[in-house]
C-alpha cells in the first residue's frame, strides 16, 4: 500500500480526533499536498458535523447491526468503490464514538461516506451514476467506435494524465500516453522496440476520450442542462437505467446498474463520431504507469510526429488505403471506426512490401496521422467522402471534400489524389 492510500484510510479517524499526535503530523503533511485527500476530509468533516446535530436522535441496536449488515452488502455487491477494510474502519470509528453509537445518525454518516443513498431509499439520478466518472483515481474500460459491436476494441487504464492503452486487432502494440507532456511511448511487446512520438495538441480531443467525457458531464451541471431520465431496459445482459444529455454538437447517454448505481456503457455521440464506453472498473489498482523505456527494450531513434498532421497526412491515408490495403480502389468508408478495423490488415500486408524495414514504420504512421487529421471533422466539422467503388488514379471524381475552419471555400480531394479549392455549388450532388 502506498503512502497516499495509507493516509486516506486515517481521514475518518483524523476527522474524528482520535490519532496519535505522530499520526496526525503525517496526515496533515500530507494533505498540504494531496487536494484530493483534503477535498475528501472537508466533505467527511461537513459529514461528521451534520451527524453531530442529529446526535440525540436514538435508534436501537438491532437498527444500526441491520443499517451494517445492508451497508457490507453493498460492498460485496460492489455498490461501492471503498474496499471493506475501509468500510469496517469508519464504521468502528462512528460506532465506538459516543456521540454516534447506537444513534440514527450513524446509519446517515455511513450512507454519505459510501454514497449509498440510492441503496438505502433514495430515487437514483444523474448525480449519483456519473461520480466515479468524475471522481475515480484511476479508471479502466474499453472503448468502441462506431456502431459495430464487432469493432476492433480499444482497452484503456487511466491514472491522471497518464494512459495506458492496447487494442485488440494489435496485440503486440502498447501505448503510453503522458498527456501533460504530449507524448507517447509506443511499445512492441514481440519485436522488444520502442520509441517516443510527438502527439501535440493531438492529444486534447483525439487521445483523451474519457476526458470528453467529463466535460460534458460538467458542462450539464454548470450550466445545468436538461438530462433526460430514460425507461429501465437491458444493456448488455444487464438491467440498466439512462440518462441523456448534451447540446447541439455533442450528446452523453450513461447507463447504470439500478442496484449498484455505477455506469455499465456510456455512449458520446459528437458529430460523426459515436463512442461507445463500456466494462468499467473505477479505482482499481494497476500497475504502474511510466514513460521509461522497459529493461530488454531497444529505442528506435526516428523521430515521430503526430502535432502537425494536416490534409497531406489525410492523402497519404488514402494513398495506402487503396493502394496497399484494397489493391488499387479506395474504401466504401472512412472514419475512425473503420480505421481501427483496418490497420490489423495493414499490419499484416506492410511486411510483405518489399521495401527497406524504415520506409515500413512509416508506412504505418502515416496511415495513423492522416486519420488523426480527419478526426478534427469527425468532431463536428464539414465533410463528406464518396469514394465508394472509386480506383485509385481517377482524376476526373471528388472522392473526399471537407471546409476548413475559417474558410469560405471548401478542399477537394480528387481520385487521382490530388488537393484543389472547390466552391460549394461546384459540390459533387
């Protein structure tokens, strides 16, 4: 157990006064530099306070040993993400506490800490499913693009800003994301190579989705938007309960477990784009995440660059798309959904080209940046692609047009891959 889990398992009892005066200087150390544990102690403190008021109040033995019983419950059920050898402590705090044995605001002390009003009584809302989401120190899921359950499955664990991530058509393929750096680490866990890549302001939109997530999720809160409560159904072999909401651009649907009320799928519909978010687990322990080349790895020196990915990037993309990928025609679609589900093909197809090992990284990469370059579009900008049954080389059919931000006049990409000005009543019906 680290540092910062030891002291958060002392918070009730240092809110309570009842540490050694050694103890309390660790734990006072420490929340002058951890916010999270001294944003926990106030709210545990507001708690206490609140349960000292209610303090006259009596209920009987058999009362609290019920309100106990129903509470570890919840715990094996998984209706909370506090392990039950913290649950154990805080109660044996309150319970061995004057002021709160055997009183009603035991049971309420209890239910606040674990956020177990809906457990309890309560009428589950919006509030009460999207807290891990905001609150969780480290977060794992999985994440589908598009529609197509079938989809390639992309496996997140996030701790802060780091991020550790595989998909499942790239089994030997690591990633390691420092979002405050802006960089990643990409690892080949057959070949042992590594190597760091520039991501840039890439990394806002296109490598964070959980963090998309959240600002919408606050952004209904501030501005408190309307949230619809949506009928009980099944999700994924599960009961579940919905809520949706969003703004003109972007639209949030959670769904929870009406028992556990923790988020089972979240679906993010922004402009293109639909994200689907699912087998969550909030503050599990993982490994840790770092940047460091692992023992046995070999560096690859190339220098990689995903900041800068402009409409180049995007005809490279669709050069090797047609060329490599579909032997001469270009794609019925393109998106991020259909990408994640063709770059396992262009895995399997780039050893076989017989050109020098270097010019076969690249390869790859640039079939990664130009996609990255038309997600700016999938996330809400003007675009449209029609190259369906199109061969590579025709000069004379529009195959992919799209505005740029700030322009009145729309790019055109052509089958022979060439990049020209278009107006819009030039458009291709």
């Amino acid at each position: 157990m680290n540092t910062h889990d030891k002291i958060n398992e002392l918070l009730t009892t240092f809110a309570l006064g009842e540490l050694s005066p050694q103890e309390s200087s660790d734990v006072e150390t420490h929340l002058a530099e951890c916010p999270q544990c001294a944003s926990e102690l106030e709210e545990l403190r507001t708690v206490l306070e609140c349960a000292d008021a209610m303090s006259r109040l009596s209920a009987d033995e058999q009362t609290c040993q019920s309100a106990k019983q129903r509470i570890f419950e919840a715990t094996a059920s998984k209706q909370t993400s506090k392990p039950p050898a913290a649950i154990e402590s805080i109660w044996r705090m309150i319970m061995t506490t004057k002021k709160f044995r055997l009183a009603a605001a035991a049971i309420i002390v209890i239910a606040a800490i674990l956020g177990l009003a809906p457990f309890l009584g309560g009428t589950v809302t919006f509030a009460d499913v999207i807290k891990p989401i905001l609150n969780a120190r480290t977060i794992v899921f999985d994440v589908v693009f598009g529609n197509d359950e079938a989809s390639p499955v992309m496996h997140e664990e996030v701790a802060g800003s780091l991020i550790r991530r595989t998909v499942s058509n790239i089994p030997n393929m690591v990633m390691i994301l420092d979002l405050d750096n802006r960089k990643m680490l990409a690892l080949d866990t057959a070949a042992k190579t590594a190597g760091y890549v520039e991501i840039g302001k890439v990394g806002d939109k296109t490598q964070n989705y959980i963090e998309g997530v959240r600002r919408i999720i606050v952004e209904l809160q501030e501005k408190k938007g309307d949230v619809e409560k949506l009928a009980e159904c099944e999700i994924d072999g599960r009961k579940a309960i919905g809520f949706k909401g969003g703004n003109p651009k972007e639209k949030l649907t959670v769904w929870a477990d009406p028992k556990t009320v923790l988020p089972i799928r979240v679906e993010h519909e922004i402009g293109q784009l639909h994200i689907v978010f699912k087998n969550f687990e909030f503050d599990r322990q993982i490994e840790e995440i770092g940047m460091d080349v692992p023992r046995g790895y070999t560096l690859d020196n190339a220098q990689l660059d995903l900041s800068d990915a402009a409409e180049q990037d995007l005809i490279e993309s669709l050069r090797i798309w047609a060329e490599i990928i579909l032997d001469g025609t270009f794609p019925d679609a393109i998106g991020t959904d259909h990408y994640m589900k063709q770059i396992a093909v262009l895995g399997q197809k780039i050893p076989r080209l017989d050109i020098p090992d270097s010019e076969k990284v690249q390869l790859g990469f640039k079939f990664g940046k130009g996609m990255i370059f038309l997600q700016k579009f999938e996330f809400g900008g003007k675009w449209h692609y029609a190259g369906k049954g199109v061969k590579l080389g025709n000069a004379d059919k529009v195959i992919l047009w799209y505005k740029p931000e700030g322009s009145s006049a729309y790019r055109a990409i052509y089958g022979d891959l060439k990049a020209a000005d278009i107006s819009q009543e030039n458009l291709p019906k």
